[in-house]
C-alpha cells in the first residue's frame, strides 16, 4: 500500500448558519484516484474548494505528507503542490495556451532595472508539458479558439506547471465527448503512475469503475464512508449517496401517433446539413451523437437563436417562422440550453424575476405587471418541482446546480409550452436530482409535451427517449425506435459517415 | 418550513432581519454621509438650511435630473450614452428656432420631443442592430449632434420666445418651483416603469446577462432601442425646459451634462457594468453633488477648487459603492 500523502479529519464549514460540510474525512495516497461522490450539497465541492484554500475551514486539520498545512489562498495551495481543475475553466480566452499556463508566475530576467519576460524560454516549457500530456496544442495558439476538452487539457498543463502532489479534479468529464475522455483517462493514469495523487469529483458513476481506486461517499455535509472501487459497484454507491429508499425510474412511453413539429432539411453551414425529423405529441425524442456532431447547433436553430441557410419547420402541420427566441417562444416552445449559468439563468436575480422573464406578456396587466402572481407561480414550481431554496427571492445564483436547473425548467413550463427541447438538462448535477429530472420528464410527455432531449451520456438517452436520433459531423445518421437498443449500437451510428 | 420561508417572504426581501450596525452603515452610508454634509453646511451657514435654499438646490438639479432618467435606464441596459448633453442643446435650439418663426407652442413640444427620440432611435438602433459599443455610437453623436445644433444657429443663441412659453418653467405652485414638480412626475412615472412593468424588467435581465434575456424570448434589439428612444426623448423634455428656463435656444448649453448625469447614476449605485441600478439612487446621487456645490458657493469656495472637491467626492462614491457590493457577497 502506498503513502497517504493528503489527510483531512473533522473538517467542518457553515455559511451563514447551514453547516455546509460537518466533520468531514478524507485521506488520500499517492498514485492513486480517490472519487468523491454525494448528491448536490453533499459538501464535496464544499471539501475541496477547502482543501485548495478558495474557502477557510471553520474546524479541523489538513495534513499534507504528515505536516499539517493551513492554507489561506490557492496560490499557497499551489505553492505546496495543491492543485485544482474546476468544471469552470480559470483560463484567459484572449492569450495564448503558454502564457495562460505560466499566468502569474512568468519567467522573467533582469537586466538592470529592466525586467524582461522570457517568452522564448515560457514557449519550450509549456511545450514539454503539453508533449508529455501527448498533445498537439501549439504553446502559441489563444485559448478562445480551443475546443472544450483542449481547454481542459491546458488547465490540467496548467497545474502541472507546478510540482503537484496533489491534483484536485471536480467534474473533469461533465462537458467532454467520450474519445474526450477517454484521452483524459489516459492522462490521468499517466500521472498516477508519477505518484500524483488525484481527487476526482464526478456525477457519473459509470465512468468511476474505469478510473477511480477508491471512492468516499458524502451526504448533507457529512463523510459516509470510503471503499474500493471493487466493493462498490453502482447499486451501492447509490444507496450510500442517497441514503435507503431510493430506485432507479424507467418510464412507460407515451408517444402518439400526432405530429407536434415537422423540421425539413435543417441546413446551416458545416454545422449541420439537410437534417429532417418529427416530434409527436407526448413523445422524448433523444439526440445523440459526440461532441461537435452539431446537435446544439440544430436545436439553437430551432429556437431561433442562431440563424440557418435553409429549412423550415411546420408546427400542427402549419408552416411557421421563427427568427427569433420571442416568435419560438410564440409558436409553444421552450428551450433549455445547456450552460444554465451563463444562457438559462440571471444569477444575480432572484428566482421570481428568472421565472418572470418569460412571461412579461402573461404577467402584464392593465398598468404594469402583476408581481404577486410571479410570486406565487414561482412559489407553486418551487413546491411542485421539490426546488431546494430559501424562498423565491433567493438568487438565482445561490442554488446548487440541480435546483438551478429547475429554476429554468419552471421558467419555460410556466410558458404553457407544447414543445420543450433540453439540451444536456442533467449535465453536472447529481444522481438524486436527475432521477427527479428523469421523472418530471415523464411526466411532461403524459400531459402531451413533446420533447427533445440532447444528451451526451448514452445510457441517460437510452432510459428517457420513445426514439433517437442520432447526429455525426452535422449529418442525420440514424432515426431509430427505442427499442433493445444498446450503447454499442448507437455509438455505431454515431460513428458513420452515412446520411440517412 | 414553508411556513417560515412565507414569512421571510412577507419581511421583505433582505437577507437578514436581525438589526446589526455595521450592515446598517454599508447599507445606508451614502444617505448618512448626505445628511451628515447637510448638518455640517446647516452650522457653518445659516442661510443653508432655509426653505429657500433648499428649493434652489433642487431647482438647480432639476433639468438634469429628468436626463438622469435616461442615463440610469441606459447604464442599467449596459450601455452608455454620451450624447445627452448635445441632444439637450440641439433640442433647446431647435424649440427656440421653431417658436421663435412662429410654430405654435404644442406643435413645437411635441416636434421637439419626436426630434429627440428619433436621435435615439438612431444611436440605440445602430448600437443594438449592428451591436457596436454605444460608447463608440454616441462619441460620434455627441460631436455630429453638437456641431448640428451650432450649424443651425451659427453658433449664436436664439432669444426672443413668446412670453407664455417662459411660464413652463418659472411658475411656483404653493411655493415649490414647478421644475421641481416636473421633477418628481417623471421619476415617480420612470421609477413605476423599472419596477413594474415588462419594459423594465427586460432592461434590467439584458443588462444583467444579454443572453439570457434572448433566450428567454425578450426581444433584445427592440428594448435597447427603445431604452435610447426614451432617453432622447427625455433629453428633449430638458432641452425644452432649459430654453423655457433661460429664455433662449443656447447652442453651447448642456455641455458636460452627460458627465453630471453618469456621475448621479454612479452615486447613486447604479453599476457600470449594467444590471443593476435605482432611479432613487440617481436622485440621491444628484443630490449629493448638487448639495456640495450649493455649500461650497455659500462657504465661499473658490470655483476652481469646487471641481477638485466634486472630483474626490464622486471618487470616494465609487470606492463606497464598490465596498458595499463587496460586503453584499
């Protein structure tokens, strides 16, 4: 057994009064991937952000390598050889990969009273990380134009540029595409092998088996307990997670034989061609397909978010045009993006006001809009779709990630929709949460709402769709029925070059 | 539970009920100081503190608070108008002209305040539909526009308007002057408006997050646009009350006004960044300045050293401002 290199015991934390994280334990040996698992608000991320000095501890020690530490900022952190990579990126979109790696601690040389910046020097370094990371990323290439899972691998350059014994990881796969992660595994065992030992925090359970070693399980701010990965399969940690008393669902299908929305031959650019499909009344029409196979882009066009080159799309057999998001919104539909915190939700807002912004026209009245009502439907959703909250004048932004993405849930069911398209409505929130999502899809298509899912997890579009459509590099290739389908057949069409 | 969360509800929407002294000072530092200085002028001057007084200092901010509507609305949208001061003055020369060639009254008014919003529409169109940077957008106003209304006038006021039309701005009513009674009109309508009705909200959701706002169907490029509309418009209401005020269409009037009416929003707490703002602080804002400057005459300040002072106190606002915010997260 190797050396425990980061211990924790009795760490506790309250904010304003709720104790976030109420003596919490980890211990963590070197080489070795620890997963931490909890539902959101479990205090994970609670742990972590005290673990890398972004909070204070109320009690409790840290121990790095038997030395009790007591940092009091990240850079500390980093000093001892701490290091995070969070879910939100902390990279400068506008400078390249090698200054962004070697942010705040540039190499430079005096000359006199003149300090020069050894770019030449910073370019070979950043390079020798990344060549042993085995990526092609050019040092000089600006951070903006990277793809999400080239941006994660900069952050991860990014904390080795450091001498790390420590890497912390919260969420790393939640945005990448699965040949993504599986490159990311392969890193992160690389580092293992360097004796690095690594945090990961994630919501998909799956992936766990294939990369974790052992997993410590949190729940309402308290440490449950730790095993090895081959003492918990799925069906245990679930139950630790959550406590006893919780199922999976799996939901009786729907779907009529009326056709909600016709799309015809969608076309924008090399973002997606010539792509065709029906909704039916009380149907979930999944979208599967890897990351860039366009199937953002199609719903955004959809919704009218971004504009297209061709196509048109008939709702009750009726031509209709949307331009717009307000003439979408018009024609019954509603749109869950993907990023809630930067498209779906106003985080400095309280929820009343996020679920108000679309209905002003319903909320108007003769003069002025009427608050109350705003209020007491936020108050309704709030109870109805379980919203953990203070109160509906919360803001938005003081929800954890599950209850936020309720909020925009309320926020387009008070819309009255026919239509509701989710785009990755479970990303980044916990089991518990998206058995409740699960649930109030189900629920939607029995009241005759037709709804398109876009997933990037296979086994959450085989559990929710009536029927799946799968996209590859912006091309329809595969309409399938959901029946005895299986992850393997639709990673084959995901994978072909053929239209259907 | 729900219970107890319905009557968090019912007290309003602060964080905290408990009383406690310091986040009562943050919360309300700016009016503290405001009375503080006006306690301090009361003691040092005694003409200070008299109903007459009192009534020019808000007469004085008066005209320039109605601009400071659409500052504040324009600033809450995220954007910036740097063109009000020159709308102001094109708008007063261009009512003088009108009436002094023999348009009636109620055709010019209305001309003047159409005049007004249409600059808008130009400025907050081409900002909106062509998503440029309003900075850029009315940098470029300010100068056409300015240079427009001294074109029109070769440069010389234009006096000699119909007596009636001097009442507008110079009647009292039970003493208070009626520039202050428009005053409080316009704010008490606008202030109506930000809070309660769809209009206002959408000001506030784009400039808290555009995108957001556009997803959720708000009509971005039309609110913007109409945020400027009115904005104008507003400077043609001053524009008009100016010419009434002084008499006479000054092509040179109104200049620095945009400054003024920036650094009212700014005291005031309404956040540069967009999203967040309160037309009751703008008042307070005006205020503050307005209050300083009247103190400093009465004490016999010299007039250069009244700007360094104004310079520092809308410093120390920001840097208020900025600590507050700070303690709210």
């Amino acid at each position: 057994m190797s050396k425990t290199i980061l211990r924790a015991e009795g760490v506790s934390k309250s904010f304003g009064g709720t104790l976030a994280l109420d003596n919490a334990e980890l211990e963590l040996r070197s080489g070795e991937v620890h997963a931490l698992v909890g539902a959101n608000g479990a205090g994970k991320s609670t742990l972590i952000k005290i673990i890398t000095g972004a909070y204070s501890k109320d009690e409790g020690h840290i121990y790095l390598e038997d030395k009790e530490i007591n940092v009091k900022s990240t850079f500390e952190a980093r000093e001892l050889g701490i290091s995070a990579v969070y879910q939100e990126f902390s990279l400068i979109n506008t400078l390249s990969v090698a200054e962004n790696i070697y942010l705040g601690k540039l190499i430079s040389k005096k000359h006199g009273p003149v300090e020069k910046i050894q770019w030449q020097e910073i370019i070979e370094n950043a390079k020798k990380i990344l060549d042993m990371l085995e990526s092609d990323i050019s040092p000089n290439t600006i951070v903006g134009s990277l793809s999400v899972a080239q941006k994660q691998l900069v952050e991860i350059a990014k904390a080795l540029s450091n001498d790390i014994k420590v890497l912390i990881m919260d969420e790393p796969s939640a945005s990448l595409s699965d040949n993504d992660i599986e490159n990311m595994f392969k890193l992160i065992k690389g580092l293992k092998e360097k004796g690095i030992g690594i945090v990961y925090v994630s919501h998909r359970l799956e992936e766990l088996p294939i990369i974790a070693d052992r997993i410590s399980v949190y729940r309402d701010g308290k440490y449950i307990k730790t095993l090895n990965i081959d003492e918990a399969p799925k069906k245990v940690i679930i139950e630790n997670m959550v406590g006893p008393g919780m199922v999976e669902t799996k939901r009786t299908p729907c779907s009529t034989s009326e056709v909600l929305m016709e799309v015809q031959n969608f076309s924008s650019g090399k973002k997606f061609k010539n792509i065709s499909f029906q909704l039916h009344k009380g149907e979930v029409l999944g979208i599967a397909g890897l990351a860039g196979a366009g199937r953002t882009e199609l719903v955004r066009a959809i919704f009218g978010v971004d504009s297209k080159d061709s196509g048109k799309i008939c709702i009750h057999g009726k031509e209709t045009v949307i331009r717009n998001p307000a003439d979408a919104k018009k024609a019954g539909i509603g749109f869950i993006s993907e990023d809630r915190k930067e498209e779906g939700l106003i985080l400095n807002l309280p929820l009343h006001t996020n679920l108000g912004m679309t209905i002003l026209d319903k909320l108007k009245r003769f003069i002025g809009l009427d608050l109350d009502k705003e209020v007491q439907l936020m108050d309704d959703y709030i109870s109805s779709l379980k919203i953990k909250c203070r109160d509906s004048a919360q803001k938005a932004g003081n929800l954890s990630g599950g209850n936020q993405q309720k909020v925009v849930i309320a926020k387009w069911l008070a819309t009255k929709p026919e239509i509701l398209i989710m785009d990755e409505p479970t990303r980044g929130i916990d089991i518990g949460s998206k058995n409740q999502i699960y649930d109030l899809i189900d629920d939607l298509a029995k009241q005759g709402i037709g709804i398109i899912m876009i997933s990037s997890e296979l086994p959450e579009v085989l559990q929710v769709s009536d029927r799946i459509i799968v996209l590859a590099a912006g091309k329809k290739t595969g309409e399938i029925e959901n029946k005895e389908l299986t992850q393997d057949i639709l990673l084959d069409y995901a994978t072909r070059k053929q239209a259907v | 539970m729900i219970k107890a969360d319905n009557t968090v509800v019912l007290k309003g929407k602060n964080e905290v009920s408990k009383f406690n002294v310091k986040d009562f000072l943050m919360k309300y530092i700016m009016y503290i100081v405001l009375v503080l200085m006006s306690i301090t002028l009361a003691v040092a001057n005694d003409k200070f503190l008299t109903t007459g007084n009192m009534m020019t200092i808000l007469k004085q901010i008066s005209i320039q608070s109605i601009v400071a509507i659409g500052m504040t609305m324009i600033i809450i949208s995220g954007n910036i108008d740097l063109s009000v001061g020159s709308v102001v003055a094109f708008c007063s020369v261009t009512g003088a002209m009108m009436m002094t060639s023999g348009v009636p009254i109620w055709l010019a008014v209305l001309l003047v305040v159409g005049i007004g919003g249409l600059l808008g529409f130009v400025s907050g169109g081409v900002t909106a539909k062509l998503k440029l940077h309003s900075f850029l957008v009315t940098l470029a106003l300010m100068q056409a526009v300015r240079g427009l209304a001294q074109t029109i006038t070769g440069g010389y006021p234009k006096a000699g308007l119909p007596e009636v039309f001097g009442a507008v701005a110079a009647k009292s009513i039970f003493g208070i002057p009626i520039l202050v009674i428009y005053m409080i009109i316009f704010y008490a309508v606008f202030i109506y408006i930000m809070k309660y009705t769809a209009f206002g909200r959408s000001i506030y959701a784009i400039g808290s997050n555009e995108e957001s706002a556009r997803l959720s169907g708000i009509n971005v490029e039309k609110v913007k646009t109409m945020v400027f509309v009115i904005s104008s418009a507003l400077c043609g209401v001053a524009g008009l009350l100016l010419t009434s005020k002084v008499r006479s269409g000054d092509p040179t009037s109104a200049n620095g006004w945009e400054m003024d009416a920036i650094a009212g929003a700014i005291i005031g707490g309404t956040n540069m960044a967009g999203g967040e703002g309160k037309l009751g602080g703008t008042i307070i804002g005006l205020l503050f300045v307005g209050i300083l400057a009247n103190g400093m005459v009465l004490l016999g300040v010299n007039a250069y050293m009244q700007s360094v002072v104004k310079g520092l106190v809308i410093f120390l606002a920001v840097i208020i401002n900025s600590i507050q915010k700070r303690s709210q997260n």
